[in-house]
C-alpha cells in the first residue's frame, strides 16, 4: 500500500499514554483496570463491562475534566507533529473512541481537530455535576462498535485505522490497514492479524505509513521533513 487517504486513531494507550478509566477509578483501580484488561484483551465483550465500570465509579463533571487535562499532559511522542502533518496533507484525520466523549475532546481540540472529527461515549451529569449515566445506545459502549461508526463516515480511502485493544482490531473490516500501537501496551488480541505492528514509542511512524511518494516529497519541504525521516523503519507488518 502507497500511503493513505484517511487516517482513525483510538485515544486511549494510542494518542495518549493512559486509560481514561483508570484515571478515573481511584480506590476502584485495580478492580476497574481488571475489568479494561479483559476487554481491551478480548476475553469478555465491552459491553459486559462499560455500565459496569461506570456505575462503580460514578465519575463527576469535575473528575472527568481533570482526566481531559491529563490526556493531553499524556500525549504520546509525535502525536501533535503527526496529526498536524497528516492534515496538511489533507488527509482525513479522526479519533474513534470508547472513551467519554468530554475527556477524548480535550485531546482533538489540542490537536487541532474539529469536534465533528470525533466520536466517544457520551455521559450524562445532574446540575450538581454529579453523575446521571451514559449513552447507553452508543456503539463504541459496545463489541464491533468502531466498525459500525467508522463505516458510517464513509471516509476517503484507502483508510488506516490505529489502536491498541481488541476493540480496534475488530473493526478492521471498516478500514483498508490495521495498524496495532504498541509502545504503550502490547496486546497479543490487537498485534495477531495486525497489517503493521508500532513498537517505537511515538506516533511518527503513523505519519510513513501513511504517506505516499508524492507525500513524501512535498513533506521534504516542510517543518515535518525531520518527523518523516525519524520514522523510517518503525513500522512491522503484524
């Protein structure tokens, strides 16, 4: 594949070096990041466990800020260099995510997006701030979800989807190429059957994988000549 026309990144553990959920967990933590592990892993469906998590938590308006500020304190090396690349190519760039839709809008505004540009799980708090559920509707609450929204964009292709967990690799048939980031977290669920495998830490490597010979020229005469050129070699098929 000579580049790509539309490029999706999950948020958590791939744009970011946290969970949201764990962030947000406190005493719960590790009962909570228990229960992320078996779904991120594949071994029990996100849907048995999303409510799950949140009703343990009850996360506030104000909590769920400070996770916002921490996703963007957390971006991984390149993140705001690649994604400002990509869009000066004119590439379409998105964020898919299972994560709450405030918190994951923090990071797109950061990087320059558009709130349209994303897509998360939207929660519901009471005029005290306190939580009052989620979009319990939401396909990204739910197993083979990403695919659904994803197609439902009808992005220019060829696409590249890019995430961590088993939630990403599902929604390959959406997408032209998966490409599984690993630098945060190696997940067998995501790296088997993976098109590419992204071990160096950095998202620099997205932006190669992404361009074409005609990219790469027109990239050489920009500020992120330096990005390309540290990026090659990063890349493994999965």
């Amino acid at each position: 594949m000579t580049g790509f026309a539309s490029v999706v990144f999950d948020c958590d553990s791939t744009l970011v070096e946290v969970e949201g959920i764990d962030e947000l967990s406190g005493p719960f933590r590790a009962q909570i990041s228990a229960l992320t592990d078996a779904a991120m892993d594949g071994s029990v469906p996100l849907e048995e466990v999303y409510g799950r998590r949140l009703e343990i938590i009850q996360p506030t308006r104000a909590q769920l800020d400070e996770v916002g500020a921490t996703y963007v304190h957390t971006l991984v090396p390149h993140a705001r260099e690649t994604v400002a690349a990509l869009r000066w190519l004119g590439k379409t760039v998105r964020i898919v995510s299972g994560g709450l839709l405030p918190a994951v809008l923090a990071v797109a505004r950061e990087l320059g997006m558009d709130d349209a540009d994303v897509a998360a799980v939207a929660i519901r708090f009471d005029e005290d701030g306190e939580y009052a559920g989620f979009d319990r509707e939401s396909p990204l609450a739910r197993s083979n979800g990403k695919a659904q929204v994803i197609g439902a964009w009808n992005l220019p292709r060829p696409a590249l989807l890019v995430g961590d967990g088993a939630t990403d690799r599902e929604a390959r048939p959406a997408v032209d190429a998966f490409a599984a980031y690993a630098a945060v977290v190696e997940r067998p669920a995501a790296v088997d059957g993976a098109d590419y495998v992204l071990r160096e830490p950095g998202l620099a490597a997205v932006l190669a994988l992404a361009c074409s010979e005609e990219d790469r020229a027109r990239l050489a005469e920009s500020p992120w000549a330096g990005l390309l050129d540290a990026s090659a070699g990063y890349a493994s098929g999965g």
